[in-house]
C-alpha cells in the first residue's frame, strides 16, 4: 500500500500520518522515510498546498515529528501584527491580575479570574486545532478586547485602593508613607512576577547546555553495546531521547549489523532482551529466536531464569514487542507473568 501510494503529496503524509495514529509506523520506517525525503526536498513546490492550512499543518508536523527542519514562517495564514497569540494575551491577564488582587479579600476576583482563563485557554487549544482562520480572528480579537477590558478594570481597582478615603475610611492609612509604602510592595510583587517569567529565558539556556553535555555524553559513550543500548535506554525512560534523534539511530545502525556477534550478551537474558526491545522500538527487524538459547526441550523457557528478578523483567518488557503470531513472545509474557505473580504471593 506504501509503495502503490499515489504521487499526491497529500495522499502520502495522510497515509503516514494514519499508521502513526494506529501505533504500526515503526514496522515501516524505511519506506516512509523514503516518502519524507521526497516530501521534504520538494517542499517549496506550495501548489499542492496553497491556501490549504490543512495540508500545511500536516506536512510541517509530521515532517518534524521526524526530525526535519521545517521552518515556522513563511506562511500566509498568520499575521502576527494583526491577531496576536491568545495565550500572550492571557499572560498578560494573569500578570495585571494577579498582581492587582494578590490579596485575601479579593478571593473571588482570582477566582472569577481563573475561570475566564481556564475556560480561554481550552477554546483556544480547540481552535488551534480545529479553528478556521476567519474564527481564530474573531477569537484572538475578542481575546484582545478582554485583555484591554480587564486591564482598565484592574486600574481602576488600583486607584480606588490606593486613593486614601475620608474619615473612618482611610483602612488604617495614617500617613501618606502608609499608602505610598503599600502601593510600591503591591507593584514590586507584579515585577517579580515578571521576573520569574524572565528566569525562562535562563532556564532555556541551561537546557541547551545540558542538551549540548548529554550529546557529547552519547557520542563518547564506549564502544561496549550493553552501554550504549543502556543509555539509550535510560534516555528514552527519561522521555528526552527525542533531542538526540541521529545520535540514537547512528548507534542502532551499528548495533543491528554487528547484531550477530553474541560474545557481550551469551548466556545473558538482560543484555538480549535489553537489544531485542530496543531494536525494535526503532522499527529493527529482530527474530524471536535469539531467545532460543534460554528454552529447554519442551519450549518452555528455563526455571533458573526466575532467580534474577532484572532480567525477568527486561524479558516481560521485551515481550510487549512481539508480533501477532509469534509464540516465543507469547509464551515469554505468560512465563514472566505468571512468576512475578507468585513472587507477589510470597511476598
């Protein structure tokens, strides 16, 4: 079906975009790659995609969900200087706001304040997904009407506070220190506010440095593959692996083709189940049967394996990546299960 696809660009990113969906895209990496390159090298031709968001939206997402460059500009369905992004609008909202009614008796004013913003940032994820042009205009003005509503709104509250009243009124504001004293802690605590959104931009610096360290970290990694499918594997439990695409594929690569030398994983459960899961979470076609050596006459596998909890568990894991039909997959899950039960039990 991949390979009789048609020629229309669109026709090849919905068929990929569905095996995606269905969670079997990785039993045909290579021939959607094959699509993607042609795709990507051939993405200024906009004839098949002009004044189409839909097309637009789905060629640069799947394109970077495979690691493509697909720059963000360029486009004609968004101008920044006319509809600006609800969530900067909201931003500013929760900062005027916030800063305004930090106090206990304005309670119900945060509150009031959370739902709006709640309930703005819920339609606006469902009109970043769904939305025509036309309605996230609308959308992002009223937004924007909101925003300048509120700000004037929470002006007004400022003056009202800050202006000492007559007589019995005054909220025990003795002297005009008092007020002044009250009006800059109020203001400074809207500056910190600001300040912690500028730590982001400190915050996303040490993340590349980070990205930067655990890069070089991979590709000094020593040539021994127990290592480097640990690593890889830890990196993926940590859910990051995904900055560190082309150094993981360049490490399975060598990996699946030097698949056949078993001297690092002879006798060793934890290394082959550790190899086969991770192969084939990468789309590596890896047999069942480099589990053979750890079956016994009857196809069952071996009794003495249930003494190291470790690589029982590497094995059930690897277990969740066989295929329909396989049956030393089948039976690996069934083994494992039934022993981590018992081992429950005895507990």
């Amino acid at each position: 079906m991949i390979e009789n696809v048609s020629d229309q660009t669109m026709d090849q990113l919905e068929l990929i975009d569905t095996l995606q969906r269905l969670g079997v895209s990785y039993h045909f990496v290579t021939e959607i790659e094959k699509i993607l390159e042609k795709v990507y090298i051939n993405r200024n031709d906009v004839t098949w995609k002009k004044e189409n968001l839909y097309a637009v939206s789905l060629e640069f997402r799947v394109l970077r969900q495979h690691g493509y460059n697909v720059p963000q500009v360029g486009g004609t369905f968004w101008s920044w200087g006319e509809t600006e992004l609800c969530q900067e609008q909201v931003g500013s909202i929760i900062l005027v706001g916030m800063g305004t009614a930090c106090e206990p008796q304005f309670g119900y004013c945060r509150s009031i304040i959370t739902k709006a913003i709640s309930l703005i940032t819920i339609i606006d994820d469902i009109y970043g997904v769904y939305g025509t042009f036309n309605e996230l205009e609308l959308f992002a003005d009223a937004v924007d009407r909101l925003t300048h509503f509120w700000s004037c709104s929470f002006l007004l509250i400022i003056l009202v506070i800050f202006s000492p009243a007559d007589g019995d009124e005054r909220q025990n504001w003795t002297t005009r220190d008092d007020s002044l004293r009250r009006q800059e802690l109020r203001f400074g605590f809207v500056i910190s506010l600001i300040c912690e959104l500028r730590m982001g931009e400190i915050y996303t610096r040490q993340a590349k440095c980070m990205k930067e360290k655990v890069r070089a970290m991979i590709e000094n990694v020593s040539d021994q593959t127990m290592d480097q499918l640990e690593l890889i594997d830890t990196l993926q439990r940590l859910g990051v692996s995904y900055h560190f695409v082309t150094e993981i594929e360049k490490i399975l690569e060598k990996v699946y083709i030097n698949r056949n030398d078993v001297t690092w994983k002879k006798e060793n459960l934890y290394a082959v189940s550790l190899e086969f899961r991770v192969l084939r979470q990468h789309g590596y076609n890896v047999p069942q049967e480099v589990f053979n050596s750890f079956i016994n006459e009857k196809g069952n596998f071996k009794v003495c394996l249930c003494d190291d909890i470790n690589r029982m568990l590497s094995l059930y894991e690897a277990s969740y990546y066989g295929l329909e039909g396989e049956i030393i997959m089948e039976e690996a899950w069934q083994f494992t299960t039934k022993h981590f039960k018992s081992f429950l039990v005895d507990r």
